[in-house]
C-alpha cells in the first residue's frame, strides 16, 4: 500500500511543528505501508525544495511558500497534481489551509479516496476563539465540500468527533473512525533528572510541577498560576515549571500574572524543551498538569503518562477518554482550586503518585504506541480501499 501525507507545514527538528506526524509515519512505515510526505517549508527550513528528505524509510517533500497566511504553495499543488495518482490513498492533515484544499480538490479530480485529519479546527474552542467569522464562511464554502467528499473523517478522540459533529453536523452521515495519536513508549520513560538539573540548578530538591506544552490561551496557564499560588500556601519546596513557548504578548500576560499573585520567584520559566532536555524534564517532575480549556486529544499528557509522571489533566483534554476504564491520571474541571486541591494531593501522596505511574505507562503501552497506533490506521485504510474498489 502507497500512502501519502500532506500536511500545512511540518518540521523534522525535534520538538517542531506537527510533531505526531513523523511518529505516526513511523508506526505506519513498521507496519509495511510506503509513505510519503508533501508539505511547506518556512524561511529557516534547510531542507531542499522539492527534493526527498529520507527519515526513518520514508520520504518527505517540502516546498516553498507563497504566503505565510493559508500556507500558500503553488509548488505543492503543481507536485500533488503530478503525483497524486501514484497512491492507494490520501491522508489530510488539518484544514482551513491551501495544502488541505488543494489536495483533496486534486484527489476528487483523479478519483483517489483521501482521508482528513481535522486537528481539532472543528472544536468549539478552536471555531469561537480563532478568525470566526473567517471560519464560517469557509466552513460553508470550502471545508464543507472537503469533508462531504472524503473517504473518511479521521479523530484522535471520541471528544474530538463529537465536537465536530456539533460544529458541522452534516458529517455525521459521513464515514469516520477513531485512532489516537502514536508515541515511542519504548523510549519514553528511561531518562534520568541529571541533565535538566545540571541545566536549571534551582530545582534541585524542589518539588517539581511540569507543565511542557505550547503556551497559549486555550491552554489554561491563568488557571495553572492561580492553582499555583493557592499550592504555595501548603507546599514551600514546590517549584512550578513552565516549559515551551508562545506569543511575546501572551507571555508577558503571564509574567504580569506571577508578579500579580506574588509566586515569581517559584516559576522556571524553560523555553521548548526537547529531546533528551524534554526527557529530563519529565524525569525530574513530581507532577505533569495540563490545564487546558481544549485538547483535541493532548500528547504532551501522552507522552507524560508514557514516561511515568503522575498527570493531572482538565476534563477539557480529549486523551482522558482513554482513561475510563484505568484511572490512569487525576481529571478535574476547569477550576483553579480544583487544580490546586488535586496539586497537593500528589505531592503530599507518594503512592498515588506511584499508582498512577504504574497506571499510565500501562495504558500508553497498550494505547498510543507505534505498533498499536500503525495497526489501527492499517485496518482503516483497508477498508477505505475496499469500498473506493466497490465504487469504481
């Protein structure tokens, strides 16, 4: 079987853009699938435009952008149109972009079955908080038709397809399935705390509660900060760490927060964490929160379960799905004493820190890695190539 990806924009750089891509290439190209991957490179992309990029025994084509905005690529359509046909199927990452478009407009065209992967655009959140008006124009001229033709609508989470049938109930009636999103649980978890401790001495003998995601209004930090401060009135040795980035307005709008709430000097504030440093950082932590108002799924909770770290996940994030039948992770609303009360709780409670570790990269192993995730996208496009063969 011959799969093609196309994705708005990617990076192989550990820790950038899209990183679930390369790792769901992965699980597929284990599971003998030929994959390829079309998508847009930016300015500081050092890749080669147009030629193949060989990782992991796949090959991955960027092109050069027109537009920042929509990530226009005319480049991108011109190989798409070239090649399309060369493929069992298409595999969409994302939409509301010029890639999306253009290549299930192509795939109709030339009879090829295509998949779409919304990343969560379809949720509330993401449809209320984002260019609206923009959203829902397009919605109605433009992914409406792209969704109604596809072969299959493809959701990381049960949540996530509700949402979207919420947003667009139309797709209902159209033909889609659930698999999560894959991580190397093989690898994760066997780090040690040694080199983020070398490279931030201040949390040595701190009680550290990580969180390592994007930071951005829809995750939650506010929420996470006012926690915080309510933490530190119990629990002087903890340490709140603040791994990723963002917009310079938005952090700036946290610092003014920390300085607010009079915990400062409690925040390490790391930058992208990545790699090996992200490891370490896992490693070192007591406690993972993620706070967010929306997660279409969650990996960097994934990928805090698979390395053993007790997590604490808002009833916002799609992955505790997952968690219903294994209580796996503490779920709370919303809630700043929510999140403070259950803060305290682990770090005061070594065993249900350790039974929830043991929990967690339980179902990790068992849900999210490269050999379950390539086997369930493996039976989708089976099918989906059964049917495209009954319709011709």
């Amino acid at each position: 079987m011959k799969v093609l990806h196309v994705v708005p924009s990617l990076s192989l750089k550990e820790g950038g853009p899209s990183v679930a891509l390369p790792l769901m290439v992965r699980a597929l190209t284990a599971q003998g699938v030929s994959v390829d991957v079309a998508t847009t490179r930016n300015d500081e992309s050092t890749e080669p435009p147009g030629e193949p990029v060989k990782c992991d025994g796949s090959r991955y084509f960027f092109f050069s952008r027109q537009t920042s905005f929509y990530k226009v690529s005319l480049a991108l359509r011109s190989w798409i149109s070239n090649h399309v046909a060369e493929y069992d199927l298409l595999h969409i990452h994302a939409l509301f972009s010029y890639a999306s478009t253009a290549a299930a407009k192509i795939a109709q065209r030339r009879r090829v079955p295509y998949i779409v992967r919304p990343l969560g655009v379809l949720n509330e959140w993401g449809i209320a908080h984002r260019r609206p008006v923009l959203k829902r124009l397009s919605l109605r001229f433009v992914e409406g038709s792209i969704l109604r033709n596809a072969a299959a609508i493809h959701f990381t989470s049960a949540a996530e397809q509700r949402e979207a049938v919420a947003t667009v109930p139309e797709i209902a009636e159209r033909e889609s399935f659930v698999v999560p999103l894959a991580i190397d649980s093989e690898v994760a978890g066997h780090s040690d705390s040694s080199r983020f401790l070398a490279r931030f001495p201040q949390a040595k003998d701190r009680s550290i509660v990580l969180f390592l995601s994007r930071i951005d209004p829809k995750k939650g930090l506010e929420l996470l900060l006012q926690a915080f401060a309510q933490v530190k009135r119990h629990i002087d040795d903890a340490l709140l760490v603040l791994a990723g980035s963002g917009s310079d307005g938005h952090v700036r709008s946290l610092r003014t927060s920390t300085d607010r709430l009079g915990i400062s000097s409690h925040i390490l504030w790391t930058g992208n964490l990545s790699g090996y440093d992200k490891d370490a950082a896992f490693a070192a932590a007591k406690v993972f929160v993620l706070p967010s108002y929306s997660e279409n799924f969650g990996i960097a909770a994934a990928e805090a379960l698979a390395a053993g770290v007790p997590c604490i996940l808002t009833d916002r994030v799609a992955l505790t799905e997952y968690l219903r039948t294994n209580e796996s992770a503490l779920v709370v609303p919303c809630d700043s004493s929510a999140i403070a009360h259950a803060i305290c709780r682990l770090l005061s409670e070594p065993e249900t820190r350790a039974r929830l570790a043991k929990r967690g990269k339980h179902l990790a192993a068992e849900r999210f890695s490269l050999q379950s995730v390539g086997e369930s996208l493996v039976a989708e496009y089976d099918k989906i190539r059964l049917r495209s063969r009954r319709d011709k």
